[in-house]
C-alpha cells in the first residue's frame, strides 16, 4: 500500500507542528516524526485503525495518537492509502464533506 497525504491533511499537520513549536521546537519536531512512523504501519495493515465512531461509515478510519486522530480511507483497488486530516480530540470533528 502507498501512503498519499492529502493537502488538508498535511496543512493540518503544519498547522499543529507550528502551534507546538511555539513551545519547543524539537519537541514539534520529534512529534511530527512520530505522528509520520505511526501512518506508515498502514503500508502493510491498512485496516489497523478503527471505523470512526462519528461518520458511521466503514470506508473511514482513524489511528489514535496522543491527543490527536488521524482520519484516513483505504482504496484496495488502488492499493493506496489517504490520509485526509488530522484532528485534537478537544476540536469538534471535521465536516464530513472535509473527508471526500
């Protein structure tokens, strides 16, 4: 599987990267560096992350990190993997429509 970055999805981790390193730099650094490594277990288990609970719809799924949830769709025909944004749980949660 390939992993592709939507353009929300890497504003979005620009977004908080930058709101981080307000605070610390190396820590929004080392931050985002983990946030990556835990999307690419999606190369080889695309279906690691669970259905998210809001949108009710299977074609939708999340990976847990921190504070944070990485909303994503896997495309088997395409064998690929979009990551379409990233949210912190204390936001209220993206449009639906932001998914597609």
């Amino acid at each position: 599987m390939e992993i592709i970055w939507t353009q929300k999805s890497v504003q979005r981790l620009n977004e908080y990267i930058d709101y981080i390193a307000l605070d610390d730099y190396l820590k929004a650094e080392k931050w985002a560096f983990e946030l990556i490594q835990k999307t690419e277990l999606l190369v080889n288990q695309p279906n690691f992350g669970r259905i998210v609970p809001e949108f009710h719809n299977q074609d939708l799924r999340e990976i847990i990190f921190g504070n944070y949830r990485i909303i994503y769709r896997t495309s088997l025909a395409q064998q690929k993997v979009f990551i379409l944004t990233i949210w912190h749980v204390r936001q209220l949660p993206p449009d639906f429509s932001e998914l597609r």
